[in-house]
C-alpha cells in the first residue's frame, strides 16, 4: 500500500478521509457514495454529468474498528441477513449530484465541491439476502459500462477499464466445473 500511495498521489485524499470516518456494524447504515461520472440526458436532450450515492434509511450507529473487528471477518455479511430476515427490507435513498461546469468528470479521486445540486431519482430496497456462491447473481456480469436509455458513460475511464475486469471475473466464475469448482480460490 505504501508504494501505491507513493506512486499515486491522489489517493492522499482517500487515505486522509479513511483515517477520520466513521465505522459502523451494519451495511444497511452505510452510505454508498459513487466516484465516477456518467452522462444522463433528460426529457428535452440536456446532458448532466452526475455522480450517484445511496443514503441509508438506517440511522448509523458508530462504532470503534476494534469492536468490528472483535466480530469476525463475516460479521457484516451475517448481520444484513439477519437484519433483513427479522427486521424486514432495508432501503436506502438514491440521489444524484449534478456537476457544475468545470468540475472534473475524467478523475474520480477529485472531489466536487459541496453545495451542487442533488435530485433524489428513487429508492433501493432489499427485501431478502441470498448467499453469493451459489446465488442468483453468481452468474451475472456486473459491467458499468451497461447502461439503460439517457444514460452514458463520461469521459471518466474507469468505467472502461472496470468492464475489462469485471468480464475476467465473469469468465472465471462461469468456466466449466471441472476447471473451476464453486470452492476453489483461482488466482489469475
């Protein structure tokens, strides 16, 4: 890690924010904040660079890494499950935040400033967890580049490039069997 941060300047910011954020004992009280940019055209053709976050219903409850670390590395995991199972769906608010002009779209480590303009656009919610292994998503290729109707990538290039390796992933996970058993750890 040192060596990338040396090598990458830019994540300074990141591993500056790391050290003071809060930690919390539930994925249902987290907020999930996307750094790369997208396009999305409106009803009457303007394009708006947006970034989007998911905030959680869930009021977040912080607590120490050391107390989440005393759980166990599948603590996070079990807990949504419980969570959900007993507690019932878990949701959480999807906003975008609209770039002004000139703020940067090609760098998700450049932050934009405060104050831009937010548009709640829906709600996510989960109704049920299922195991990862052998769910109905295992055989799914997540790719970011896949995009519904009004919505296009920006000059950002990480989308790209996670495509590329999203798509190794998929090829591993889905090979045949005898290549590649569901409990086997491949290695590229």
């Amino acid at each position: 890690m040192k060596a990338f941060a040396r090598a990458n300047p830019e994540f300074a910011a990141f591993a500056s924010w790391a050290k003071t954020a809060p930690w919390t004992g539930s994925y249902a009280e987290e907020p999930y904040n996307g750094l790369n940019s997208f396009i999305f055209t409106n009803a009457s053709g303007a394009e708006h660079a947006v970034r989007w976050s998911l905030l959680p219903s869930a009021e977040p409850v912080p607590i120490s890494k050391a107390e989440l670390d005393e759980r166990g590395p599948d603590f996070l995991e079990q807990e949504i499950t419980e969570r959900v199972r007993t507690a019932g769906s878990q949701r959480w608010t999807m906003l975008i935040t609209v770039a002004d002009p000139g703020d940067p779209t090609a760098d998700p480590s450049k932050a934009w400033p405060q104050g831009r303009r937010t548009v709640q656009v829906g709600t996510l919610v989960v109704q049920r967890i299922e195991p990862e292994r052998d769910g109905p998503c295992r055989d799914i290729n997540f790719d970011p580049t896949v995009l519904p109707p009004g919505i296009r990538v920006s000059d950002d290039p990480f989308p790209a490039a996670r495509s590329s390796v999203y798509r190794k992933s998929y090829d591993l996970r889905t090979a045949e069997a005898e290549d590649y058993p569901r409990n086997e750890v491949v290695k590229p």
